[in-house]
C-alpha cells in the first residue's frame, strides 16, 4: 500500500531533460495540454512519473537535495554510467556497494537534478 507510485521531475529546460532521460534510460514523454504549466507524462515499463517546467528559480549548487531522491534500477550499472556521461550527466557519489544487495551510485542530469541507479548484486560488498 505505502508505495512510490509516482515521481515527477522539474527542469528549467524540459527538452533537453526529455532528451537526457530518453537517450539513458529509453523513457517516452507525452505532452499533456491540459495541464496547468508545460507538462509531461513520463512513460516507462512499470512507474508513472511526469516532468514540468520548474516553476521557481533553479536552487543553487552545492546545497545538498532538497527533494525526495529516486533511484532506477539497471541490469548494468558501468554500462549505464557511461551513457549518463555521454549524456551530460554528472556522478556526485561514486559506484558504493549496499553489502550483500547492490551496487548504488547518484548522479545529476544537466539541471541538476540528483537520482541514483543500482544493480543488484547479492556478492557486492
């Protein structure tokens, strides 16, 4: 019951977040123009999220997150690491392991939103 069942990203510049987060993790965006500022629905396998138009100024670097961070789960956690690279993505907190669940990492995309990955791995320690 108590379950993140959906997430929602701000950006001060939308298509270039819509092209980040397509190109890394193969989302789909469907503007919906019946909402009240430049939103989209985000479409994956098995979540539900949206991404706005950040209503308010951009909050300034190196304050830590102020926000509820998500993190997505990768069958490959190096392999997507260079695509968030190649993407424009940031690492802020390198490959660590949770011992004996996975391997977890945090990263920002070009507005400086944070969001981790993780690849299971019951060995990482």
């Amino acid at each position: 019951m108590n379950t993140v069942g959906y997430f929602e990203i701000q950006s001060s510049n939308p298509k270039r977040e819509i092209n980040f987060y397509h190109n890394v993790f193969g989302w789909d965006f469907v503007l919906e123009p019946q909402a009240p500022n430049e939103y989209y629905r985000i479409e994956t396998r098995n979540m539900h999220g949206g991404l706005l138009k950040r209503p308010t100024a951009l909050p300034p670097q190196g304050i830590g997150t102020n926000a509820f961070t998500c993190s997505i789960r990768v069958s490959d956690y190096d392999q997507m690491v260079e695509k968030i690279i190649a993407n424009g993505g940031k690492i802020v907190l390198a490959k660590f392991p949770i011992p004996y669940r996975c391997w977890q990492g945090y990263f920002v995309d070009e507005d400086n939103n944070t969001f981790g990955i993780f690849q299971v791995d019951r060995k990482a320690k």
